[in-house]
C-alpha cells in the first residue's frame, strides 16, 4: 500500500474512537459556555487599560470565566507568564518557603524545571533555585519507568512536605501520561496521610481531553500554557494558574508583587484573544486528539512502538513514536518541517535549547513560536530515540503530514 492508502486504512478503523472525542468536545463546549454566560460577556469585556491596569473589567471577567470552567474558587490568566515553565514556577516559588518539602509524585519532571528546582548543582545560578533558597525536594521514581508507583507514595511524605507536584502528562519519558482516576488517586492517597499537602497539577497537554479537570479530582491548584490547549491556537503568549482562592493570589503576588496580586498588570489587548481561544479550544483539542490517535494507528500498523497505543483512552495531546536511532529521529522531524505551513523550507537539526542538558531536535513551522497546540514534533537525541509528537490545529493537516511522513521514512 502506498501512503494515503495506508493513513485511509487506519482512519477507518478509528471510526468508533473518533466518537468518543466528539462527545468530550460537545461536553467541553457546552462547560465553557456555561462560564460565558455565566460572566455575562459582552463586547466592554474586549478593551483593554493601560498603564498600572487598574479596573479592567476585561480581565477580571477573564480571569472568572477560566476559574469556572476549570471548576476553581479562582484564576489568573495573563500575558505576562512567559510560558509553561514560568507559569508552573510561579506556583512553585509562590506557595513554597524555606524549609518546606516538595515533592514529584510522578518521577523526574520536565527537563526545563531541573534548574528551578535545583536539580543541577553546578547551575552558576544555583541559589535562584528553590534548593538554593531553602527548599527540599524528592521525588518518587517510576514503577518499571513507565508507571507512577501508588504504594510507594507514602514512603515518601515527611512531615515538612508543603506540596506535592503531579505532573499530567508525560514529558520526554515513555511513562504514562495521568488520567482523572489516577490524579484523584494520588490526591485521595495525599491527603489520607495528611490533608494540609498542597496537590499542584501542572496541567500542560491536558485541558479538555476529558469531561473532567484536575480541580474535579481533588487537587489544589492547576497551571498550564495559553499556546497549548486552552489557547485555541489564536493566543499568542501566557498562562493560566487556578484553584483555592488563597493559593492562586499567593501565585499572583509571584507574577507581580505583594500588595498587587491579580489586581494589576495592563493585558495588551490580550483579552479579547483569550476569552476567544478558550471557546475554541474543546474543539481545536478534539481535532489534535483525533490526530494522536491517528498518528499511533499509523505507525502500529507500519511497525513502530508508540506510547500511547491508539486504542487506549487519551489523556493528553503527546504522541511518543519509538525509533532505533537519532537517524530515523531525524528524518521524522524532517519531513514533518516539510508539511508546516509555516517555514516548510527549513531543515530541523538537532541542538541545545535553553533549559535542557541533551540536544533537542524540533520540528514544526507554527504560527506563534513554541506553539504545542499547533501540530510540531521534538525530542532529546538520546535513547529511547522518541519523538513526541502533538497538537494540529487541523484534523486534516496531522493527515496529510502523516502521508509525507511515511514517505520519506520509507522511501
């Protein structure tokens, strides 16, 4: 079979699962309606204040119709974080003090929080970190490095453990990416030992994949990126952090200063883009997911080892590919340059990225940079050779990517 016989083939057989996603989506959609009406949106939502911000009923609304679809006492939604990782460190240095105990449930984190916790200790910046501010940090290894290893949890909770960080979705390993049962889970288990523990998700990849939320599972606070899911594809830069009402402003005294918390900070004609990204989003993830699946059905059928299978029940955005080497890594991401619509004329080498002690190579010519949500593929150049592949902003992009893909990886 030639390419577009075989991506065909496999989009037949997911007749059945493609479904289930259409129902989320509805789900999702009509959740975020709800917040819309909810708040009362109307078009004196979409100007902006300069200056200090002071009394924008933009954002204030924004910062409401987040809190509840998220189901959070509270949020704050902002251009000003610089991405996930500063998002996700704004939790981190918000809530935590010297001498508190945080703790991975879920194995080694992301590659760019190494430094903001302190994981390198010969980082020249090293007292930036919470390690070097004062704070203690553990984390519970893998079951089999492909699971979180529930009965071990315990084992790790000292008396000093402030919070306990879930991270959803999987990151440059091949574990398991988490669900709502397994987040309530891990909650339950956390606060049967000791319910003060703080339960932080960082949320990335994984908003609307699900009829439910982190915060609907028990956990504390969320955070995630606005140029993954909850963006739509149409926001250009920032983050969202939600939860107890207390937490989210101790976050926002992070991002801005004590004494200003959420009630400053001008939002750029920011607005408008966000309260319109978040309605799109339920059905810009559903689009993604339907390229996920779609993308492992593929490879399983051509003989490659994915993660996760494409009959398992999706949790997030990533699709890990497994190669034999940096050399098919590379081709892949080659030829997924090829079929962006933006900057399709490059060629994808491997190199350093700021955050990450392996070289990256990244694929995906995206309309805002960085953009996850947007269909894009990258991975460190080092065994297992994976390539994580995620968004689309089109269900019919991812498709006819996938051709291209397979042509070059077999011609």
């Amino acid at each position: 079979m030639n390419s577009s016989e075989i991506v065909n083939k496999a989009e037949e057989e997911l007749f059945y699962q493609f479904k289930e996603i259409d129902k989320i989506a509805e789900f999702n959609q009509r959740k975020v309606l709800d917040a819309f009406y909810k708040n009362k949106i109307g078009e004196e939502h979409f100007y902006t204040v300069t200056g200090y911000g002071h009394d924008d009923l933009g954002r204030e609304a924004l910062d409401k119709v987040f809190a509840d679809t998220f189901r959070a006492e509270a949020a704050i939604v902002r251009p000003h974080f610089v991405s996930g990782t500063h998002t996700i460190a704004c939790v981190l240095f918000g809530i935590l003090r010297p001498n508190d105990h945080l703790l991975s449930i879920t194995g080694a984190p992301y590659d760019t929080l190494e430094e903001i916790i302190g994981k390198r200790e010969n980082d020249p910046y090293f007292e930036t970190s919470l390690k070097g501010m004062g704070v203690s940090y553990d984390e519970v290894p893998l079951k089999d490095e492909f699971e979180v290893d529930f009965e071990n949890i315990k084992n790790y909770i000292k008396p000093n453990t402030k919070m306990v960080e879930i991270q959803k979705s999987r990151g440059y390993s091949l574990r398991k990416s988490l669900s709502i049962e397994d987040i309530k889970k891990i909650v339950d288990i956390i606060k049967g030992i000791n319910p003060e523990i703080i339960c932080f998700v960082d949320n990335c990849y994984g908003e609307f994949t699900d009829t439910k939320e982190p915060l609907e599972a028990g956990a504390d606070i969320i955070a995630g990126s606005l140029i993954k899911n909850p963006g739509g594809g149409i926001v250009e830069a920032g983050g969202y952090i939600a939860g107890k009402e207390r937490l989210a402003e101790l976050c926002a005294r992070r991002l801005t200063s004590p004494g200003i918390g959420r009630e400053g900070g001008a939002m750029f004609n920011t607005t408008r883009i966000m309260l319109q990204g978040l309605f799109m989003a339920p059905s810009i993830v559903a689009g993604a997911l339907k390229g996920s699946v779609l993308s492992a059905k593929v490879f399983e059928n051509t003989g490659f080892i994915t993660h996760p299978k494409s009959n398992e029940k999706r949790v997030d955005l990533i699709q890990t590919i497994k190669f034999n080497s940096g050399t098919e890594q590379e081709k892949f991401c080659k030829a997924l340059q090829r079929y962006s619509p933006v900057e399709s004329y490059l060629t994808p080498i491997p190199d350093t990225v700021p955050g990450y002690e392996s070289k990256l190579i990244m694929a995906g010519g995206s309309f805002i940079e960085g953009s996850t949500i947007e269909l894009s593929a990258d991975g460190p150049v080092r065994p297992p050779y994976a390539v994580y592949m995620q968004g689309g902003l089109s269900y019919y992009h991812v498709k006819i990517a996938l051709m291209g893909i397979l042509d070059e990886l077999f011609k």
